[in-house]
C-alpha cells in the first residue's frame, strides 16, 4: 500500500485504551455542589486524536452545560487527561483496600 505524505509522522502509541480508568479535569457534581477539578471516568473510545470519558456523575461543558450522556473528548495530548495517581496503601480508605 503506498504511503501517504504527512506532516508529521503519526504516533503509534496510543497512551489510552477503551476500559482504561482515567483522572479529567473537569466541572462536575460532587455532594450537590459543583466543583471543578479531578474526576474519575472511563475510557469508552479512542481514535488517534481524541479520547471519550464516561462518567457517573454530572459533568459540565465550560459554558455550563450539563452533558446528558456523561461523556467527555478530549485531545490524546491534553493536560486535562491523565491515569489516576497512585495513593499509598497506609492513605487508602477501608473501603479501598
């Protein structure tokens, strides 16, 4: 198959896949107030340039909107895309463990 002139080689690493848990920050929802900042979700698809997060709670649009699916793009580069940081065993709840 010939190959097709681009700009920039294209990166064959992807740093998500679907089912990845991931950190966004974000506007959302959190004990009937909203906050922005670091929200968990999940990775539902992915293309060379962009990422869905599906999330449980509310998240909003920057102007506002409440987004009714709960999914969020995002550019596979962005700075408000990141895997979740690891705590230590001795700061993780109960629950957690």
């Amino acid at each position: 198959m010939p190959s097709s002139p681009f700009m920039r080689p294209p990166d064959p690493e992807q740093h998500f896949e679907v089912g990845d848990i991931v950190e966004v920050f974000c506007d959302h929802d959190k004990g009937g107030q909203r906050l922005r900042g670091w929200l968990k979700g999940i990775v539902v698809q992915v293309d060379s340039k962009m990422v869905a997060v599906q999330f449980r709670s509310n998240v909003f649009l920057t102007d506002g909107w409440m987004v009714p699916d709960h999914i969020l793009w995002y550019p596979q580069n962005s700075p408000h895309l990141r895997m979740p940081e690891r705590r230590s065993g001795k700061d993780l709840p109960r629950a957690e463990l």
